[in-house]
C-alpha cells in the first residue's frame, strides 16, 4: 500500500468525537492544526505514518486528551508543551525535547545550517 498525501480536512465546528482511528503507514504531509477543533478528543494515535514538520501547538489546546501516540514519523523541529497525560514522540529523529537541544529543520536543505 503506498502512502498518500493527506488532504486539508474541513472539520465542522460542531464534531465532537472522542478518539481518532488510526491509519498505519497510510498518512503524510504535515499535521493539520485545524485538529484541535475536535475539542472533546481524548485519544489520537497517528503513530507509523509518514508525518512531516513541526507537531502544531494546537495539540496543547485539547484538554480533555489523555493519550497521543506521534512516534515512527518524520517529525522535526521543537516539542509543543502537550496536555495529555500519556504522549509517545519517539521515532521522530529530527524531533527537539529540551529548549538546549539544537534544533534542526529537515524540510531545509543542509547547507543552510551554520555549524
């Protein structure tokens, strides 16, 4: 199966939902931030997908989420602070955890990065 490209989804104002399936290995593109407008989501697994870019900060908004699961993507750049008591990141290689760590932008080529 290959992957596809994620299409922008329009999520209606009103849908509320509590958990979002997941689609291993089916999904890429970057992570939309329109996500938080599904507002009572308590768990999101978006693990072994081909996700790109920055993990949005909107994720830090949905207070009722309790775990999210974004390991085993393509992930970079700094880690939003997330409400969820459970959280997975791991296999996201270009991913920053700490605010000393140096982060790296993988969607740049490498001769942009001063060493």
């Amino acid at each position: 199966m290959s992957s596809q490209p994620l299409s922008p989804i329009s999520l209606p104002p009103t849908l509320t939902t509590s958990s979002f399936p997941s689609f291993p290995s089916e999904l890429s593109g970057p992570i939309l931030a329109e996500i938080c407008k599904l507002s009572e989501l308590q768990t999101l697994d978006l693990s072994s997908n081909q996700f790109v870019g920055e993990i949005p900060s909107s994720l830090g908004l949905l207070s009722q989420l309790s775990y999210l699961d974004l390991s085993f993507n393509n992930l970079s750049g700094p880690t939003p602070k997330i409400l969820a008591k459970g959280y997975s990141i791991s296999g996201n290689n270009f991913l920053c955890t700490s605010p000393s760590e140096h982060c790296m932008d993988i969607s740049k080529p490498l001769n942009d990065f001063v060493i």
